[in-house]
C-alpha cells in the first residue's frame, strides 16, 4: 500500500478538514487514505474538481471492486458486514454499466426535470412546514434539521410515500447511513 497522507479520522480533519483540503489541492492532488476501520482498505482522495471529473467520466473507474480483483487481493469482510454489503452490491450507486445504466432508467421517469418541476408546490410546501417546526431564537442544525430530513422528504414526495410513513423513511436513512460512514461501529453496521 502507498504512504498515507490523509486520515480523514484525524482530530484535526474531523474539526476542520478544509486547510488540510487545501494542503492536498496543492501538494498531493491525488493521496492515498487510510482509516482505521475493520475490513477498511482505505482509498484514494482526489481533491480537484478536474480530476474528480475526469475520473467519474472514464470508464476504466468502476465501483463493483470485487469484479476486478480477485477475492483472495480483498480484504475479509467480516461477518458483521456480510448482510449489509450483500444488500448494496444492489444498489444503482455501487453498479457499474450495463446495471447502472439499466437501473438509472428505472429511476429517471420519477426525477426527471418536468416531474419534479411539477412537483415545485408541494416541495415549497414540505419546506414551509419543516421551517415553521424549528425552534425560534435558539440556535438551529440547518443540515440536520431541516436540509437532511428536507431532501429525504422531497424523494418521498416524488416516490409517493405516504406523509405518515417519511419519519421512518428518515429512520431508516439515517441508520443506514450510519452503518456506511467511516466512523462505522459494529453496532451502526449491525442496523444497517
């Protein structure tokens, strides 16, 4: 493995990652990055946008790993995680072509541009309300409190989940969530 030159887990990098961001734009473009999470390789940290781009546009880059090394080069996956990489392996964002493209198809009627314009009022909507719950005169998690559950609710909206059901839509995205962080615990990959 190549020497680590950024640990996202790092007192300093967790307070403000920004300066250090900054460091690897400058010296280190592109930097191997370790964390010390069981099964966790680490990764590669691209910092600049060109590069990010290029990346994400070329299709030598995949996301299904496991298809193009052979099992014994990974690492094991312990038991703990074997139920929650089993149900990721399916998802649209861990799928490489033709399976990306084939699922993204599925998806795409439901966000296209003309649908979710359509769906401006009541996305207006969920904002008002969501923004008339928040506390008055006290200080607010923007993200937490109103963009994270906001943009949970608005794909529930456009999927058509019932308004009753989106706090355990939220429960479940946050929970699962959790259990894909690199500050995973055994417990938050367990619910996961």
């Amino acid at each position: 493995m190549p020497a680590t030159l950024f640990y996202p887990l790092a007192p300093e990098n967790r307070a403000d990652p920004y300066p250090t961001y900054a460091r690897l734009r400058e010296q280190a473009p592109v930097a191997w990055s370790s964390a010390p999470v069981p099964g966790f390789w680490g990764f590669w940290f691209v910092s600049r946008h060109a590069d990010v781009l290029a990346g994400l546009k070329d299709p030598r880059f995949g996301r299904e790993i496991a298809k193009l090394l052979p099992p014994e080069a990974l690492p094991p996956v312990p038991p703990v995680e074997r139920p929650l990489l089993a149900m990721i392996r399916h998802w649209m964002l861990f799928k490489d072509p033709p399976d990306h493209g084939r699922l993204r198809r599925l998806a795409a009627p439901v966000f296209a541009p003309r649908t979710v314009a359509a769906q401006r009022g009541a996305i207006e909507g969920l904002a008002r309300r969501m923004l008339a719950r928040l506390p008055r005169g006290t200080a607010v998690d923007v993200v937490g409190e109103f963009a994270y559950p906001l943009s949970i609710d608005v794909v529930s909206e456009l999927l058509g989940v019932p308004e009753g059901d989106r706090p355990l839509i939220r429960d479940w995205v946050r929970t699962i969530t959790a259990s894909l962080d690199l500050i995973r615990t055994p417990q938050s990959i367990k619910a996961g």
